[in-house]
C-alpha cells in the first residue's frame, strides 16, 4: 500500500515567498523613513575574522547573513539537555536526526537530514569541525559512519542551510554545519573545568558515564593553548549496547605580531561501539530494547593535525592558508541472518588538504567590495576490505580488496558588495575531481573524472537595524562516491548528482523578540540512492527529486523590569515536501524524512536557578520510494509513525566556581522507532525516558 501525494496539492513557492515577505515587513517600528535613517548607520563588518570558518567581510555577522543560518553556542548546548549530537540537531529548524538509521553504534556515527535529504550518514551535507572536513574521504565517502566528535568537547555549531555554498564541498546541498571545539582563551591566564554526567536510561541498557577535561591558558608571550579531554563508558537504552570511547585534542596559538598568527590542532579520537540491530515486528513487541545480535560492533579511531597562518595585513587586506593531514581506521563486524558467518570489513583512509585565500577590499565611490580567491586541494588515499568469518570453525574466507584515491581541486572566487543597505555576493566554484577504485583480485578499475562550475549569488536588504531580508540561488554537484563506483554497468550507468537551491526569507533581532522565517526551494537532478535490502550494496540514480518546504523560529525574552522577567519562550516550525519527479514512483515522497517537525520551549531564570521545559516533535514517515504504508513482519519496510517527546531540567549555578544541572529527557517514556533498511533490517527503537545529572567544577 501507499500514499500518492495529488498533483495539485502542491504549493508555488512564489506565494509562499511573497507571504513570507509580508509577514517580515509588517513587523513592529519598521517605517520607511525610519529604514532609510537604519540602513545608512549600519556598518560594514570589518575584514579581520580570525577563526571564523565562514570567511571574511560581509559573511560575519549572522544577523545580517543571506541565508537561513543558525548558531547554537556553549550555553544553549548545555540548555538543551542533549546527551548527542542528535539530540541537539532536532532543534534546529530544517534538520532532522534520527537516532540510528543503520548498523553503525550511536556514539560512532552521525545520522543528520536537511530538508528532506536522507539522515543515513549525513552524506548531503558538508560537516566540518573546526573548519575541518570531518569525513574519512570527504570526496570518495562523505557518508559519517564514523564522526570522531563528541558532544562535550563542542563550543558551538554553526548550521547554514543556505548562501554558503560556494566555498565548501562538493556536496553541500543540505547546507554546511561546522561543529566549534572549546576555544583558547584570549584573555591572559589560566582557566579550567571538570563535568562529569550520569545517564540513566528507564529500560535496556544500564546507563553511561560521560566526562571532560578542559585545560587553557594565554601566555602573556603571545603562546595560547587549550587540552581538550571527553569520554564515556557505559551503554545506551538497548541491551548489551556497551560504548567505549575517548576524543582527546590539543590546541595552540601564537602571535607573531602585529595582527599575524600561527595556529592548530592535534587531535585523536577512538570509539568502540556495540549495535544490536533492526527487531522483527513480533520481537520489537515482545522486548523493544532487546538485543539479538550480541557480537556486532563497530569500531574506529582517528588520529590528525591541522595547521594554520592567518595574517591581516592591513585594514583591507587578509591572508590566510590552512593544511590538514589525518589517518582513520574503522572496522565493522555484523553477523548474518542465519547465525553462522560474521561479515568483517576493516577500512583505512588517509586525507591530505591544503587551501590558501587572500580577500582584498576595495572602494569604489559608495561601493565596497570584499573580494576573495581561494584554492582548495585534498587528496584521499585508503582502502575497502571486506571477508567472513565462519563461527563454528573461526575460518576466513578469502579477502576483498579494494584501492581508493581521488585527487580533487577547487578554485573559488566571491565578491561581497555593499552597496547602502544591500548586501549583493556573487561568486563561483569550480570542481576538478579525478577517482579511482581498484578490486584488486578481479584485476579491475572503475574510473571517473567531473568537472564543474558552480555558481552562487547571495543577497540581503537590511531594512533596518532590526530586520534582514534575503533571496539566494546556489549549485551543488556530487560526484559518484568510492562504493558508488561498483554499482556502474552498461544497465546502471551512474550519473554524478547535481543540485539547484534557492532562499527567499528574513529575520529579525530586536530587543527581547527573534525571528526568522524562510522559503527554499530545492532542485536534486539524478539523485543516487542505495537499493534496499540488496546485498552487495547498490546503488542507483532514482532521477529528479523536489525538495519545498518554509523553515520558521521565533524567540522571546521577556523585559527584565517587569512581572515575567527572566522569563522566555521559544518554538520553531519546518514544513518540507520532497517528492519524487521521475520513475514509477513520481509524485511520491522521498523516504526517511517527515514533513512537519517543531520544537517549543520555556526557559525560567530565577536566581541561581534556572528551569527548562521543551519538546520536539517529527510526523509520519516512509521508508522506501514506493511509501509503502503496511509494514512486513520482519519490519524492513512500512510507514514509521511520528512522535512528541517531552524534556525538563533544572540547573543550579551559585556562582562560576561550579554548578549541577539535572533533567528528565522524554519525560512521558514515549515508544517511537527508526526503521533500519540495510542487510540488518527492522525497527530500531528510541531512547527511552532518560534521567541525568551533571556537576562541573570551574577553576
């Protein structure tokens, strides 16, 4: 059975963006003479902006960025009660993170969607730590199945659904997130902490134990460095879950005068994680949080540094060159569905990158341009191997051996132009990508070459001092990935992805009220999507897919002089539809996505006390391209209902020395799952209610 979604039930974008229009100028004390007096006071960002990944000039200021972007900082993070990565990303409106939709363990991989885009591995967006690319192959696999990032050692994360496209890739169609670690600090001395957090979980699993170390000191030499230390032990809410894992970096810093620096990161992270696996229908009703594959786990560990020289130069001129070098290892063990092989594939990678940039800003009458060159080249090198191990007898078979390299170069060019009060940045990318893939026992070679152009052009109004509005188009190009490259024959010629997006929204920042709302509009060309329940893996282009949806938040705080102060609220709301536009199934939604998903919340100061509430919530979705809605008995397919789950806390700070925050996630114990499709199908479920505490000490 399945749900064809009518032809004319589809919206124009066109009336939503004129509604989202209206809707922004008709905010309060916005007059035209009043726009006039606002946009000539505004100034213009300056060129210096060591350590913001995003680049220089006019890009860094988020209020008046053309496009839908949102920061969480360090105590928003700490606000949310997350205990991962996921749990904070469902905050933000257009994302979506399941909990887990593969084989790969909860703390080994990260599962996030934007608009409409499929969560598995997070393989359409481009995450970066610290500005890093943190996949093993950013251009031969982009797929997380391995993230080395944990939760406590982030700062903050910077989201750009939209306007930032030009500088990063290749796939950046679901936007660019960058995860901060804690920063050096800047003022002279030294400064410190402990946290260490319990988790218990009502069912399953017994709960883990998560700690973090931070160390850091300025040196009045002009030396800065940071230690930066998370772990957990433990397991999550499913049986015999356990979880092992340590995410160590150190950081430093030195000026070598006047406006120049140097500065990097040593960084390495080993995680081991056990996975119990997809349940029937009839087992999953039985136990949810039982575990019928006990000896499945995957593993991995990572080890890196990366290097940088950021020197102003002058009021209107920056250089900067950044490099990177890292090895990842990873290895997965899943048993099959008749209990006698376990399938063993042990993976290695190496990723060099370098990319310099200059901006130069110049002034031509009430005109300022902000233009910058970049040049981007990463190099991957590693190797897929895969075999099986017979249980009885502790036999192998013989090894699967694959070699892969890709050489990938990019050149960028982008002009931030101000002119009174718009904002206007045009720029283009262009990819040169060359990979291989070896099977080295068949003596066989997949070979590929891309090329392309991407054009970018952003746009900001600032109406006034409060209100931004922005319209941007962008392109995105994905090449045939490493796995990909085996599923190409004369039957399945695959074909690299190509993506066209365009923004229409505003947003607002006044005294005590945020607001932003957006329309997008996405446009996927030759879409590659992996087969379901087809071993070995395969893949093909399931053609053109239309991803239209309006992205909305809003925040209030509550004025300190009156009878609510320290009270605030906040909620957002995301509506995507992304539907099929080619083959049997056209019309039909894309799987693995839902289209309406909000967040609401309160937050209440008191004090030293302060008190959250807060829910998320995500609709129904399906799990195959046909929207099947029955679900099979051994749960490989079907419609995954939707959930709300509720979250409270309470933190206590007496002063900076040290505070405790305790919470209850899913506070109603709501059962909800995630559908898994690959050669360990069922349903997988979520985390149960979660009660944790936290204490940090400050020194």
């Amino acid at each position: 059975m399945y749900r064809s979604c009518p032809r004319g039930a589809t919206w124009r974008l066109s009336a939503l963006a004129s509604s989202v229009l209206t809707l922004l100028a008709s905010a309060p004390a916005v007059h035209a003479q009043q726009q006039e007096a606002d946009a000539a006071s505004t100034q213009l960002e300056t060129v210096q902006v060591s350590g913001n990944w995003l680049g220089t000039g006019l890009q860094g200021s988020v209020k008046n960025f053309a496009g839908a972007r949102t920061v969480v900082d360090r105590d928003e993070v700490e606000a949310s009660g997350a205990v991962s990565i996921g749990d904070l990303m469902r905050r933000i409106p257009g994302v979506q993170a399941s909990e887990n939709s593969g084989t790969a363990g909860s703390a080994i991989s990260m599962n996030i969607g934007v608009r409409g885009l499929t969560g598995r591995y997070s393989p359409r967006s481009t995450v970066l730590l610290d500005g890093i690319p943190m996949a093993v192959a950013p251009y031969g696999q982009p797929q997380l199945s391995f993230a080395p990032v944990s939760l406590a050692n982030i700062e903050s994360v910077d989201v750009v659904r939209g306007g930032g496209a030009v500088r990063y890739g290749p796939q950046n169609v679901g936007g660019i997130i960058n995860f901060n670690t804690r920063a050096i600090p800047n003022d002279p001395g030294f400064v410190g902490s402990v946290t260490l957090r319990r988790n218990e979980y009502s069912e399953g699993g017994s709960g883990n134990t998560q700690a973090s170390l931070f160390l850091g000191q300025q040196l009045d030499s002009g030396l800065g460095v940071a230690l930066l230390y998370s772990g957990l032990r433990g397991s999550d809410w499913r049986a015999g879950s356990d979880e092992h894992l340590d995410d160590l970096a150190l950081k430093f810093r030195y000026e070598i005068g006047a406006g120049a620096e140097v500065y990097g990161k040593l960084s390495y992270f080993e995680v081991k994680s056990m996975t119990p696996g997809g349940l029937t229908v009839a087992q999953y009703n039985a136990d949810p949080f039982q575990n019928t594959r006990p000896t499945d786990f995957w593993n991995g560990r990572r080890q890196g540094l990366d290097l940088g020289y950021l020197n102003t130069l002058s009021a209107t001129q920056e250089f900067e060159i950044r490099t990177y070098y890292n090895e990842s290892t990873r290895q997965s063990s899943l048993i099959n569905a008749a209990r006698t092989q376990n399938a063993i594939q042990p993976r290695d990678y190496e990723v060099l990158g370098i990319e310099p940039r200059y901006t130069q800003r110049l002034t031509f009458g009430a005109t300022t341009h902000d233009l910058t060159l970049g040049y981007r080249f990463v190099r991957e090198r590693g190797s897929d191997n895969s075999y099986n191990q017979t249980i009885a007898t502790g036999a192998n078979s013989a090894v699967t051996r694959f070699r892969n390299s890709t050489d990938a170069q990019a050149v960028y060019l982008d002009d931030k132009i101000a002119v009174g009060a718009w904002r206007i940045t045009p720029g283009l990318r262009y990819e040169h990508i060359v990979s291989s893939r070896d099977d080295l026992a068949a003596g066989q070679t997949f070979d590929v070459r891309n090329n392309k152009p991407l054009p970018s052009l952003n746009v900001a109004y600032l109406l006034s001092r409060e209100l931004t509005v922005f319209g941007n188009f962008s392109t995105s190009f994905g090449p045939v990935q490493n796995l990909q490259l085996n599923s190409q024959t004369p039957a399945n010629p695959l074909k690299p992805e190509l993506a066209r997006t365009f923004e229409l929204g505003g947003r607002w920042q006044g005294r005590g009220l945020s607001a932003e709302l957006t329309a997008f509009r996405l446009k996927f060309d030759n879409q590659i999507q992996q087969v379901p329940g087809v071993t070995p893996t395969l893949f093909q282009n399931i053609g053109e897919t239309k991803h239209e949806g309006i992205e909305s938040a809003l925040s209030y705080a509550f004025d300190r002089a009156g009878p609510l102060a320290g009270l605030e609220a906040y909620a957002n709301y995301t509506f995507t539809r992304a539907l099929q536009e080619s083959g049997a199934t056209a019309g039909r939604d894309v799987p693995f996505y839902s289209r309406n998903t909000d967040t609401v919340g309160t937050r209440y100061a008191l004090g030293d006390w302060t008190l959250n509430l807060s829910s998320t919530h995500q609709s129904a979705q399906y799990s195959d391209n046909a929207n099947t809605i029955a679900e099979a008995a051994n749960a490989s397919v079907g419609r995954i209902p939707g959930y709300r789950l509720w979250n409270v806390q309470a933190s206590w700070k007496p002063g900076k020395r040290f505070d405790v925050d305790v919470g209850v996630n899913n506070l109603a114990d709501k059962r909800y799952y995630t559908r898994n499709v690959d050669g360990n199908a069922g349903r997988m479920v979520g985390a149960p209610r979660t009660v944790y505490v936290q204490g940090r000490l400050n020194f």
